[in-house]
C-alpha cells in the first residue's frame, strides 16, 4: 500500500520539479532579454550627443 502513495508522491514532486526548471528558465530568458533592451551593445547610439562619450 505505501509504495503506491510513495510512488504518487514522488510522481508529482517530480512534476513540480520540472514545472519550477521551466519557469526559471523561462524567467532567466526574460531577464536576458530585458537587459538585451536595455543595454545596447552600440556606442553609436550616444554619439553625437553633447556631454557624452569619450573626450
């Protein structure tokens, strides 16, 4: 009798295991795309602009 109930619980905490996994990995993607936004590779984009890049 216990192995079914021990087998049922593990099933499911193997299932809430893999549901956690895929979110942060889905929030890690998030996250990376957010900095991607909002921190431009280009120095270009601030050229041109009084008070900033090198002097």
């Amino acid at each position: 009798m216990t192995d079914r109930w021990d087998g049922e619980r593990d099933r499911r905490e193997d299932d809430d295991a893999e549901r956690r996994r895929e979110e942060d990995e889905r929030r890690s993607d998030e996250l990376r795309e957010a900095w991607r936004r909002n921190h431009p590779s280009r120095p270009e984009e601030d050229e041109g602009r009084p008070g900033r890049g090198r002097t």
